[in-house]
C-alpha cells in the first residue's frame, strides 16, 4: 500500500487539481487546497513546491497530538442546544443568557449553567419537573423572549424619531393629558423651533426630525400600552428575583361604578373568593413564586380581612402557612383624620355648604374672584373640599380661614345670612380645625414617598401621638404655641375684649378623641414592634421576641446561634453603635431646635463636671 510523500499515511492515488498529480493523501489534500486558494491566482500557474508544503505540515505536526484535545475543549466551552430546555438557557452575543432572569454566564460551562438554575431558580425546577412540563415552559419563555427582540428590533430600525415618541407619549400619560394632545404638542414644537434654532445652519434638520416624530392619539395610545406591558414585565422580572416579596391590594370603585380590584384584575363582585380567585390567575398566568410571598398589605376592607371568606384568609388557607397581613398604615392615619363627627362635623359642613355655593355657581365665582382682586388678598379663588383626597380637608380650610373676611362680605352683598361666622364659639372650633388639619397634613406628607420603611412609618405615628398629649396640654394651660391660627384669633378677642372667656378644654377633649383614635388602631403594627426593631438593633434584640415563623427558609436554630455570636462579637457591636451615631446625627441636622439645646446642655455638664473638678484639687 502506498503512503502520502508528505505525512506518510496510507493514500490512494488521486489526482489534485488540474495540472498536477502527486502521491498525496487525502488529508494533506485540505492543506494544499488552502495553499493554493491563498497563492494562485487565475492568470498564474499554481506552483508550490512540496518542501514548503511538507514544511508547513510539519510545523501543524507539533501540535497534533493536542488537536484531539483542544476540540474536545472547544466543544465543551460552547452553546449546547439541549441547554435550552434543560436550564433555560438560550446563547445571546456569544453568552448564555437566562431565559427567566435575563442574566448572562460570562464561562459557557455546563457546571455553571447547571448551578445558576439549581440556586436561582429551584421554584421554576420544581414546579417544571424535567420532560415535557419543562418544555413547553422552556417554548413559552422563548417565544416572549423573540416576540420582544423582534419589537425592540423594530423600534431601533427607526431610530431617535421613535425613542422621542416614547417620551412625548410618557409625558403626556404622566401629566394626565388626553392622547389627542399629541398633535398639539408636536405643532407647538415646530412653531417654537422655527423661531428658536433660526440662527442655526442645521435647523431643517431639526424640523424635519420634528416632523417625523409620530404623535397621533392612536400612537401615544399604542406607545402607552407598550410601556404598561414593559413596566408589568420588569415587575414580574423582580419579584421573580427577590428573595422576597409582599402585597399591598386595594379595593375600590370607580368612576363607571366597576369594581377595580387594585392595579391586578378587574371584576364585577367584590367578595373575597372572587378578589382571591381574580389574585391566584394573575399569579398563575405571571409565575408569581407565592413560596416567597412574605406579607400582605390591604385596605382593611370586610372582603380582605374576613375570618373566613377574606382575602388574607384564604391566601393563607391556600398556601398552608402563616403570612403577615397589615392595615395600610396611610389608609388608618387618613381614617383616622376624619375627626369632624359631632361639633366639629357641623362645623366642616357649614364651611363646604358656602364654597359649594360661592364656587360651583359661576356667577357668584367670577364676583367672588372679583373681590378679592379688589382687596388685594394673596389668593384668587377657593378650594372644593374632595373626600378622596387626603390633604383636601386641610387646605379647603386653610384657604377658607385666609379668605374668611372677604367671604363675609361676599355673603352680605348676596343677603345670606350667616350668624355662626361671627359667633366666637364657632370660629374657635374653625381655628383649632385648621391648625390640626395642617398637623394631620404634615403628617400624612411625612409619611408618603420613596425610601420610607415600615419602621419610618411606625416611627412617625407613635412620634404623632406623643404631639397629640403635647397639644392636649398645650390647650389646656391656654398656651397656644402649637395652634398659629387659633392663638392669633384668642389674642384678637382679648384684645377687643379682655374680660372673654375662651372654653379651651373642649378643643383638649377633641384632641383627647383624635389620640383615642390613633391608639385603638395600628394594632398590627403595634404586635410586631419588637420585629421591625430587629432591623437596626439586632445587637439588643432578644432571641425570644423576634418571631421568624413568618420567614421561609430561616432556620430558628443557627439564627438563635447567630445572634449569641452577634452579641459577644465586639466588632459588630461597634459597627451598629458607629451606624446609630451616624443616624442620630442625621436627624439632628433634620431637628435644628433639638441641636440647639443639645450641644447647650452638654456645654454646660462639661463646664459643671470642669469646675467640680477643679475645686476637689
């Protein structure tokens, strides 16, 4: 049997190319191929001598015995198909991408494919066992994903134009105008550029991106619909990667008397099997992780808090554990500053009975605006008093109060007659409302907004409830520091006549009921105070107070071992005195005052214990 010339393997005898035979083999064959593709030309002669060629070869010869090898590697460190249905994993620019997360495995082993699905997404395992289940939740999730990519592509084909639509249309959504303001705003950007880039050499550039930026109401509508379905994706996504996480539902009605069951599902009835059922197929058709559900927020309405047939109730019947459930703590401190029962019911009342008939009639509007233009009062008009919303009550009557002189007037030139608002009965009940109006207001306003936790939250109405014992007493020695509004009416009375007594006990017993009120709820809060006080004194906190039934996952036996660990370790205790310091200083550069006579008091204790110590000497 004959051998190749070249590497010596057993060859049969071939002709290669069309000038040339030679004793080559077939495997030398793909070599000299690439030779001649790289060095022969249609007009030249192929021509290359066998030495270079066996040269060549046998410099690729040094390495052959770790070709094997090195493919065996390059096959191990690449995409495998079967990936995809095994861990959901697909291969995005070279990198293997989770289907579920959307996180990337920079190494594209088969090891740390296996252990990102084992530790981030044992719910998805185990709901989708390996077979057919898994595969066909593996297709679904791929097909989202390519649905997207295809969109996202078609976005990015058209370019700025389209990402400027975006954020027109989320302007328009966010400021609650109607879709149809679209085209209002694209013409008044056009008329403003045509004066305001007239100076410069691009400016029909600029008009012309102007031009093609889509703002009908049918696009702003459609663009609306595409972030909702994106904000509810990126939702989903998170609470898929929290460790974590809890609800907080509402239950109201709307405009069209439809019972809208928070911002989740939509239903006709509200009773708590059907709110609950609605719940479970969202979750279903979102693969919420229940197993991470940790705590429920609600209205505390009868349908969610039922004993039997609520919301909570069967939630925790369905998932056969404890969860926590909570009364908004907004909800209650808003419920709570409904104080107008009684005396003071009749007092709110007669105030929204005279805006309704000085606003809601446009005749008496427009002379009443009139007036006070005439006057030169800072405001130009009343407020409408509106149930829904929190703050309304004290700002209708805080206007109402800055404008009170005026409105007696106004009443007098339409001959109504209103004797309470001269009565000084009356008007101390006005005056102690709008000054705790605005107290409820501050309040409520402290408390909303991002960043703030349960325990700020907490914090902040027990922090209330001490100023409310404070202003009890501050009514009942007539001082008057926390009451702006009704001390400078008191001092307006005496001064015009000094012998008027002023029942100011009655406003301390209103005050006593607010208090009352403030104490007979936040009872769930109130029951895991010791809990929530785990989170920043973890050092102080007492194994058999912190109540972790409630946490999957957490073994009560290494967290009793931790903390006896926390405790005794000198360098953690530090660190959590380091960060209350740091707290503390924080919220006196929030409370000036309080600064203020720290830093007096502690000069004075050094001065004491300074002079004390000296005289001993």
């Amino acid at each position: 049997q004959k051998s190749c010339n070249i590497c010596e393997h057993p060859y049969k005898s071939r002709t290669f190319g069309s000038i040339w035979s030679s004793q080559v083999c077939v495997n030398t064959m793909p070599m000299l191929n690439g030779l001649r593709r790289s060095y022969c030309f249609s007009s030249f002669t192929f021509k290359i001598s066998l030495i270079r060629a066996s040269r060549l070869l046998t410099a690729a010869a040094n390495i052959s015995s770790h070709g094997e090898k090195k493919k065996k590697n390059e096959e191990y460190r690449t995409f495998q198909e079967e990936w995809t249905e095994e861990f959901t994993f697909v291969e995005r620019a070279g990198s293997a991408v989770c289907l579920i997360c959307n996180d990337k495995i920079a190494s594209m082993k088969r090891s740390n494919v296996k252990r990102h699905f084992d530790t981030r997404h044992a719910t998805f395992a185990s709901k989708y066992p390996a077979g057919d289940s898994r595969k066909k939740a593996c297709q679904e999730l791929l097909s989202r994903v390519q649905a997207s990519q295809q969109q996202l592509c078609v976005w990015t084909r058209q370019g700025d134009c389209n990402s400027a639509s975006f954020a027109g249309s989320l302007a328009i959504v966010r400021n609650g105008k109607p879709f149809t303001d679209g085209e209002y705003a694209k013409t008044f950007m056009l008329d403003v550029a045509n004066e305001l880039f007239d100076d410069l050499p691009n400016k029909d550039k600029i008009i012309k991106r102007i031009q093609d930026m889509s703002l009908s109401a049918r696009t702003v509508h459609d663009r609306t619909i595409m972030m909702s379905n994106q904000v509810e994706e990126t939702q989903v996504k998170d609470i898929n990667a929290a460790p974590f996480f809890s609800l907080a539902l509402d239950e109201s009605t709307d405009v069209s008397h439809l019972s809208q069951f928070g911002v989740i599902a939509r239903c006709w009835s509200t009773r708590g099997e059907d709110l609950f059922k609605s719940f479970m197929e969202f979750a279903q058709e979102n693969n919420l992780p229940m197993d991470k559900l940790l705590s429920v927020c609600t209205d505390g309405a009868l349908c969610m808090l039922g004993t039997n047939k609520g919301f909570v109730a069967l939630l925790r019947e369905h998932e056969n554990r404890p969860i926590l459930s909570f009364h908004c703590i907004l909800h209650q401190e808003a419920l709570c500053a409904q104080m107008c029962d009684g005396q003071l019911g009749e007092v709110m009342s007669l105030v929204i009975r005279l805006i309704n008939f000085i606003v809601a009639r446009a005749l008496n509007d427009r002379q009443f605006k009139t007036l006070l233009d005439e006057v030169g009062n800072n405001y130009h008009s009343l407020l409408l008093h509106s149930n829904v919303h929190w703050l309304s009550r004290g700002k209708v009557l805080s206007r109402f109060a800055a404008c009170l002189n005026e409105i007696r007037t106004f009443l007098e030139m339409k001959g109504i007659e209103h004797p309470e608002l001269a009565e000084t009965e009356w008007l101390l009940k006005f005056y102690y409302l709008v000054d705790m109006t605005e107290h409820l207001n501050q309040l409520n306003v402290k408390m909303q907004g991002i960043g703030n936790t349960v325990l700020s939250l907490q914090q902040a109405v027990f922090a209330f409830e001490n100023k409310l014992e404070l202003f009890i007493m501050d009514l009942e020695t007539g001082r008057l520091l926390h009451f702006e509004k009704l001390r400078q009416f008191k001092d307006a009375c005496t001064a015009s006549e000094p012998t008027q007594n002023f029942d100011l006990h009655r406003l301390a017993g209103f005050t006593s009921s607010l208090l009352q009120s403030f104490k007979a709820r936040f009872g769930e809060f109130r029951a895991h105070t010791r809990l929530f006080k785990f989170i920043t004194h973890p050092n102080k906190c007492s194994l058999n107070t912190a109540n972790l039934s409630y946490i999957l996952g957490v073994s009560v036996r290494d967290f009793e071992a931790e903390v006896a660990d926390l405790k005794a370790s000198d360098m953690w205790v530090n660190k959590f005195k380091s960060l209350n310091e740091d707290l503390e200083r924080i919220q006196i550069h929030a409370a000036p005052e309080v600064a203020l006579m720290v830093s007096i008091i502690t000069t004075l204790f050094k001065r004491i214990n300074s002079e004390a110590y000296y005289t001993h000497i």
